[in-house]
C-alpha cells in the first residue's frame, strides 16, 4: 500500500490532487481518497488548535543534554534521522552496505555502513473520529448549562477556547518562545494542579517539565535531587518532556457545528474529526510514549482512575482500575469528580518511514 499527501491552497487542491493522481494512474490504483475541510484553525470541538509545537534547533544554538529548566528548543536528530538526538546521540535508522548503496551517506557513527535514515523521519497517522454532540450535551449536562459547560471543557483541555493560557499560570520567558506567544507559560508554580488541572490534556501531551521537574534553587539542591535524595513521587512519574516530543499537525474533517447548537438534544453528528500526523525520529520513545505513559495512563502524574479527558478510550487499566475520571479543584477549594464518556475514536491509521531525497532516489532506482 502507497500512502500520498497532496498539499495545496484551498482554492487549487482539487485541481492539484487531480494532476498527483493522473500522474499516479499507470501504476497505482486508488482506493480510498480522505477528505479534509478548509481549515479555519479551530478543531470540532471548537478550540483553536495547533498552537504548542516544539522550535527545532536547526541552528544548534543549545547543546543537547542535561537541562534544569524547560525548553522549546528540539535537538534536530528528535525528528530527523542522522542527527543528534537530545541523549548526544544518533537514534537507529536503517543502515546498509556502502557496496550496495554507493550513492548514500556514510553514517555519521558507523563510517563503515551507508545511511538509508539520513534526512529521513518516521510519520504517524491516526484519523480520529470526534463525537461532537455527546462532548458538549455531556458536559452541558454535568456542569449544568454552557457557561459552566466551557468552563469545564477548558479545564479538561487546560487551555481556554481560543487557546488562551489559563490567566493565573502568569507567563515565564522560555527560549524557543516568541514574546507574548500563547506557549510562553509553565507547569512550575502549579504543581498540584489547582489552577491547570493535572489530568489536563495539555499537561498530559506537554507536561513543560525539565530534568529537574522542582527547579530547585542553588547547585546543593540540584545535586539531592539528582541524586534522588529529594522530590516526590509525582515528579518521578513524568518523564523529561525533551526525550518525547513530536512535530504534529492536525487537519479537520467534517463539518464545524457550534457548541451551542452541539449541546442541544438530537443535534445532528456532523461525523467531524482530525486527521493527526506526527514526525518523530522514534516512533516509540516519542509517539507510543506520549500515548502510553501519558495520555492513556490512568495513574498519569500519580493520578488514579483518570485518563486524558478528550482522547481516553475508557478502557479499564490492567487490575480493573477506571480510566473514566476527571477531577479539577472546585472554587470553594473541594475536588470535582466527573465520569466521563469516550469521546474520540481512533478509525484509521499507520506508521510510515519518510525517506530523504537521496534514500528515495536509491529506493527508486532499486
């Protein structure tokens, strides 16, 4: 199976796709062909999307390695092969015999083999189907009318719906950041997650956390926690945010219905969703992570019973534990608790190698 990407302005994509597919017609036959939406930057449920992406260091302004303090600066070789990744290392690619592959690079860290990987990303594709009217009748339901209804909704993405910051995080100077970008904010001075709560979709995908997730203050204090001699269990339990970041686009299908009208009872399923497409160097340190011990986990950040609120499947986690909570702090200081139903269903998807421009001219060739 070939997979193919066409890319266009609204105005020139059908046209465009026609001329790929003409050109596709001698040796291919399609189908199925995926349709996309204009996109107006918001996603179904109807919160502006795509804002938080890693910078990636191209330039190699840091050094990867140890770091106290988060950044969004992305070692290059995170998502493309044949570079340094953020261990100082090259993460594995294919490699091959120079005999047979003449025209290909020599691997940087194995000068005796010719490296198909150079240039070359890993892509992962998930159409995920979104249930617009149960999102919104449900939390129109729980939080009793609209209003407290978006409040809710934005407590479980951690973000307004214009993707806004929540106000009292405060903003913090983060290299890789523009001046006043809606991503110049950490998790540091809500660690408990009274303001953004813990199980937030956002703290979940992006935890904003350092090797030192505490920063503590003076060189004794990053010594003990080095060490393991201070911190706590909550720390340990999320993973240095560097080591698992992606490239990820998300691009709509279907169409938008507006939360006021997707909470009325029998508002028709306008079938919407996303087509989710993410480029990392390794499939399973950075996507399958972010998946698995962050998104799916219902014991994420030391939580219980609580997977992402948006993209949890509910499925019980090994021992019979719910994966259908959400709990966010109430504003007389008590503790919400909500169950919550699936909202998103992954219908489709695929792990693809991108290869380089001279990878792909030797795979042509061969």
């Amino acid at each position: 199976m070939t997979v193919c990407a066409a890319y266009a302005t609204p105005a020139a994509l059908d046209a465009h796709v026609d001329a790929v597919l003409a050109t596709l017609t001698p040796g291919f036959t399609l189908r199925k062909r995926e349709a996309c939406a204009v996109q107006n930057g918001y996603e179904p449920f109807g919160f502006l999307d795509g804002i938080s992406q890693p910078v990636v260091d191209w330039a190699g302004v840091r050094e990867p390695g140890h770091d106290a303090l988060y950044t969004h600066l992305l070692a290059a070789g995170e998502v493309l092969l044949g570079y340094p990744n953020e261990y100082r290392c090259l993460t594995d690619r294919p490699l091959l015999d120079p005999v047979q592959a003449p025209q290909l690079p020599r691997a940087r860290d194995d000068a005796a083999r010719a490296d198909l990987g150079r240039n070359g990303s890993y892509l992962v594709y998930r159409r995920l189907a979104q249930d617009v009217p149960l999102f919104w009748q449900t939390l129109s339901a729980r939080a009793g009318g609209m209003t407290a209804a978006i409040e809710l909704a934005e407590a479980m993405v951690g973000r307004g719906i214009d993707g806004q910051p929540i106000p009292a995080l405060g903003t913090r100077a983060i290299p890789g950041a523009e001046p006043y970008d809606l991503n110049d904010f950490s998790f540091t001075g809500d660690m408990g997650g009274n303001i953004c709560p813990v199980g937030a979709h956002i703290r979940r995908a992006n935890p904003r956390n350092a090797d030192l997730p505490s920063v503590p203050d003076g060189l004794l204090d990053k010594l003990l926690v080095t060490l393991g001699l201070t911190g706590n269990a909550r720390d340990d339990a999320i993973s240095s945010t560097r080591f698992h970041r992606i490239l990820r686009r998300g691009r709509r299908f279907g169409a938008m219905l507006p939360p006021v009208e997707a909470a009325r009872p029998g508002a028709a399923d306008p079938q919407a969703g996303l087509h989710f497409i993410a480029l990392q160097a390794s499939i399973s340190r950075q996507f399958e992570f972010i998946q698995g011990a962050w998104v799916a986990s219902a014991k994420f950040a030391g939580l219980s019973g609580e997977s992402d609120p948006l993209l949890g499947n509910r499925c019980p986690f090994p021992g019979a534990m719910p994966t259908d909570g959400f709990t966010r702090p109430g504003p007389d200081g008590s503790i919400e608790k909500h169950q919550l139903p699936q909202f998103v269903t992954v219908t489709a998807g695929g792990y693809f190698f991108l290869p380089g421009l001279r990878a792909l001219a030797f795979i042509a060739g061969g």
